[in-house]
C-alpha cells in the first residue's frame, strides 16, 4: 500500500511558531502556527519551549501529554519552501 503524500517524515519547530516539514511526496514547507495559539485545545503551544519540542511522529507532527495537528492540515496549509 502506497504512504499517503500528506505523512509528516521530518519536522522542526523554530521560535517563530512555525514548523518546517518533509512530507512523503518530498514536498518541504513552512507551516504557521500561530493562529492555532488562540484555539483552547492549542493553549500549551503558546510556551514557547513546549513548542520547541515538536516532533514527527506516527505520521504527523506531536507534542508531550498527546497534542498533534492533522498531517493533511500540515500539507494543504504549510506554504513551499
């Protein structure tokens, strides 16, 4: 079975609140998340060491205590770089 193109590969946070992003397909991008700063459920990226510490995992982009973002999302809305 072919890995969708949207699977997070590699990840890496910057102190700007975007991630950079390798996806399966081989595409690169930029994600922004600070508009996710103001949504309850992404309350804790706001800590900017927690943010940090993002990472690919399972496919997507994870933090401690079970918070991720969806790696379609990640895909359709990171900007190429």
């Amino acid at each position: 079975m072919k890995t969708p193109n949207w699977v997070v590969k590699t990840a890496t946070a910057a102190p700007d609140y975007t991630l950079r992003l390798t996806f399966a397909d081989g595409k690169q991008g930029i994600y922004d998340a600070r508009p996710l700063l103001e949504k309850p459920l992404f309350a804790k990226l706001k800590s900017l060491p927690f943010f940090l510490n993002a990472k690919a995992e399972d496919g997507t982009v994870v933090w401690d205590e079970d918070l991720d973002i969806a790696p379609e999302h990640l895909y359709d809305c990171s900007i190429p770089c």
